[in-house]
C-alpha cells in the first residue's frame, strides 16, 4: 500500500448544539485515533453522531473543547481562512445525493473544486481527465448528470472528490441511493483508491455489507463510540 501521512486523532473532543433552548451533547470528551491509510466505516444510529464525526474531521465543523489532528495539522490553531484552504487540498467529500450540478458537464463538475488551487486551466482539465479516468468514467466526459445513471453519477462524485489528491476521503452514505450493482462498484472504487492509493476513508453507512468492506468498523452511539469490530469483505464481485 502506498504510505500515508493522513491519520486522524481526536483527544477529548466535545460538540454541543442548542436546540430549541435545550442544549444536546453530540459529542462528550471523545477519544479516537484513525491510522493513515485506513478504510473505516461508521455506524449507528440516527443522531449518534456519524455526521457531525465526518464535519468535524473535514473541517466543516469544531469542536466546542479537546484536540483534533488531521494529517498532522491541529485543526484548532488554523483559522477560517486557513482551515478552508486546507480542506480544499487535503479532504475529498462525497455525499449520498451526489450533489453536481445539472447543468455542468461531467469534468465541469469535477473541476469546481479545482477552482480553489492555483492551477492553471489547463492543468485543472488535466487532473480532471486523469480522475474520470481513476473512476472508469472518461468516456462520459462531456455529459451532463441528467444523462448519467445513479451509479455514474457517484462515480462522477468521486472522481471529483479525489481530483485534488487529498488524503482523506469523507464518505456519507455513498452508497444509499444506489441499486445493489452500483453500490457494489463505488464500493469497489473506494476499496481501489484505499489498497492503491493509500487514501485514508471514512464512510457512513447504515448497510452492514457495506460496512464490511472496511478494515474497522466503528459504532457511535449517543456521541459515544464502541469497541471496534474488524470488517470482512461484502457486496464484493469476487463472491
């Protein structure tokens, strides 16, 4: 596997919101350390905390108290304007719901968030090629979401995601609106740019057989996060 520098460790962190005049603890005086390299799956219940968990670590989010170390960099001590221009080149977001836009073409689409780094045009249409092709989708370059099934609109949201080489990978439910067969292949594609590229992966999911695609398997709930479970393969070509 390629070696990775992008781990991820939080010591003490708590997140608390308040809602409706009550105060909700997400989060309380959590303790995590992901290794660089790793592919692991996050599980639980609704409101446990998955989400807030993947906007934490993507620099979406900060904890309210304790540390967050993503790659090395304290999240804490960067500000905004920092924390945005680390996100952007070192965390890759992928979403349920694919969110491109209708009417950009495919390698549009994966060029936006090239928009934040000082390539060139040209070398922003490069690096976009280069990720359609990753993600097998190079032939479908040119067209639109709207004329892509599900699984490829995905692929094209991966593709996006990894356009900027990041080491980290976010994943949030990616494969919940996809059939059996096109869950089956971003799964793969997520397992190729892990064992390949040594991408560290963080996925929500609710579906165990996506889950077990994942070296570790980490349950939250209620802000509180259980004992590991080592992951074996599902939803796999290989049977």
């Amino acid at each position: 596997m390629v070696e990775s520098r992008h781990g991820v460790e939080l010591r003490g962190v708590s997140r608390i919101y308040s809602r409706g005049g009550e105060t909700v603890k997400v989060f309380d005086d959590v303790d995590l350390k992901i290794d660089a390299g790793a592919f692991c799956a996050l599980m639980g219940p609704s409101g446990s905390g998955k989400s807030t968990l993947l906007n934490l670590v993507g620099g979406l989010d900060r904890p309210d108290t304790g540390d967050l170390t993503v790659g090395g960099v304290a999240l804490g001590g960067l500000s905004e304007a920092a924390l945005a221009s680390w996100r952007a080149e070192s965390i890759g977001f992928i979403f349920q719901g694919f969110n491109l836009i209708p009417v950009l073409t495919a390698i549009e689409n994966i060029e936006l968030p090239l928009l934040l780094t000082n390539l060139s045009k040209a070398e922003r249409r490069e690096h976009a090629l280069h990720a359609l092709e990753l993600v097998g989708m190079a032939d479908r370059a040119k067209h639109r979401p709207g004329q892509l099934s599900g699984g490829q609109e995905q692929r094209v949201a991966i593709a996006r995601a990894v356009a900027t080489d990041p080491g980290v990978i976010l994943a949030d439910e990616p494969t919940g609106d996809l059939d059996f067969e096109s869950a089956r292949q971003v799964l793969d594609l997520l397992g190729r740019l892990h064992s390949e590229l040594g991408k560290t992966i963080l996925m929500v999911t609710h579906d165990p057989r996506a889950a077990q695609r994942a070296e570790r398997i980490i349950h939250l709930d209620k802000g509180r996060i259980e004992e590991p479970e080592q992951g074996s393969k599902g939803l796999s070509g290989e049977g």
